[in-house]
C-alpha cells in the first residue's frame, strides 16, 4: 500500500501514518481535521527550524553533536539492558538477618548528625478545660493515662502527634512547636518536658527517648538507608559480573581482537 504523503518541509516528508493513533482517531469530523493540521503545522516548524540550524551549524559542532547522540544511544541501550537482566536474574531478596548484619558490622557508618527522638507532640486551645490533667497525664509512663490522654486529645487538641514508635528529628519538634528548643543537647538531658504557651494556645512536648548527635543511630532509624545501601551493592557487583561475563565470553569466541 503507497504511504499518503500529508505535508513537506525542505527536504523531510511527512506521511499520515507517522501522525501519532491518538491525534488521528481522538475526535470526529471536524475536531479531527483541526487536530491534524495543528500537529502538522508543529511538525513543519519544527523540520524548518531543525534545517535551518543544521544548515548554519560548523561540520566540527554538528561532528560533535553527532557523537554526544551516539553516546546518548549507546548509554541508553546498555542501562535497558541492565535494567532487564537485573529483573530476570539478580537477587532482590533481602532479609532482616541480613540488614541487622551490616548494621552491626559498619555502626560508624551511621553516625547522627543530628538529635533524634521519640516523642508525643499537643497543641491545645488556651481554653481547653483541666489543661493541668492533660499535662499530668502526657507525662505519665501508665499506659492506661496514655489511653486517657488520647481521648482527651482528640476532643480538644487542635495537634496530637504520637511519634513514640518512630524517632524524628528535634529539630522538627522545634518547627511543630514553632520555637526553638532552648539548649536543644543539654534540654534532652536534664529534661523530657517542653511547654510553651502564647495567648491561643499551649503547646507541649514529651521526650521518651532519645539520641544525640555523633552517636551511633537506632538500627530502626536507618534500616531503610541499610536496605539501600546492600540493594546497591548488589546491583554494582552484579553489573560488574555480567560485564565480565560478557568480556570473557567473547574472548574465549573470539569475539574480541585487541591489536
């Protein structure tokens, strides 16, 4: 079947099978025909600008350019290919045992550099009602006040943030709290409360734990960072080995001379 030629433009052609399916059959009648023409014109500006510059461009800038694509495409080809062979073939599997390994064996890896903690974050309404209860109850290490404390929160509390099982920054805590904590190292020893109040609102914080900065970090802090860190690993020695694997293949093929 002869192609239907549809616009030309210097010395390209532009054929209607070449126009995108989604521009052709989109829309109906009219709509269609507009939406054709409008890609056409795109596609005769662009072809005219791309001659014009290929026309007036040195042969030693369109030589370079020339090479930068082929580098493009050559880069291109392998990362796919890569990218394939490590789906198909490359362990992606990684257990706990695994992560707590590396953990334990490179700790001065994972150095704080800064303090973490856990802990409960409230805001209240300057009027809440028994604000000195909801104080008394943040503080206490019962469970049973904890389960108080929350109900409390969620009928009165415009913030209730619960970070006990996550650690987190201080210095977030410092931006909940829209203040920066006073002596913020020597405040996570001698003390695990903060408050602060203005005339809308009481805020307050309660340290359950904590870490400074230039210690080792909770193995929970960075365990994500670890899983990272061994996935790359094996993706740098399995692309090395099938890298090798490849060379030494055509070597033995003689699929590669070197003169």
């Amino acid at each position: 079947m002869k192609r239907v030629e549809v616009a030309k433009a210097g010395n390209s052609v532009l054929y209607y099978d070449e126009i995108p399916a989604m521009v052709r059959d989109s829309f109906a009648g009219n709509d269609s025909a507009a939406m054709i023409r409008n890609y056409i014109n795109k596609w005769a500006r662009r072809e005219l600008l791309y001659q014009r510059a290929e026309a007036n461009l040195s042969p030693e800038l369109m030589k370079r350019i020339s090479e930068q694509l082929d580098e493009t495409r050559h880069n291109l080809v392998v990362y796919e290919y890569q990218r394939m062979m490590m789906l198909e073939k490359m362990d992606t599997t990684i257990s706990e045992n695994e992560m707590e390994e590396y953990y334990k064996n490179n700790q001065n890896s994972f150095l704080l550099s800064t303090n973490i903690v856990k802990a409960v974050f409230i805001r209240l309404p300057s009027e809440t009602p028994n604000i000195w209860k909801i104080r008394n109850l943040a503080r206490s290490k019962n469970p049973k006040d904890f389960q108080e404390l929350e109900g409390l929160c969620f009928q009165f509390a415009e913030k209730f943030d619960y970070f006990q099982d996550n650690w987190i920054t201080l210095d977030r805590l410092s931006l909940e709290m829209n203040d920066d904590l006073p002596g913020k190292e020597e405040f996570l020893k001698r003390s695990n409360f903060y408050e602060k109040s203005d005339s809308s609102s009481v805020s307050m914080i309660v340290i359950n734990d904590y870490r400074l900065r230039g210690t080792i970090a909770p193995y929970e802090y960075v365990r994500d960072d670890i899983k990272r860190m061994i996935w790359n690993t094996r993706r740098i020695q399995f692309i090395q080995s099938l890298e090798n694997g490849i060379y030494n293949e055509a070597l033995q093929d003689n699929g590669l001379k070197i003169y």
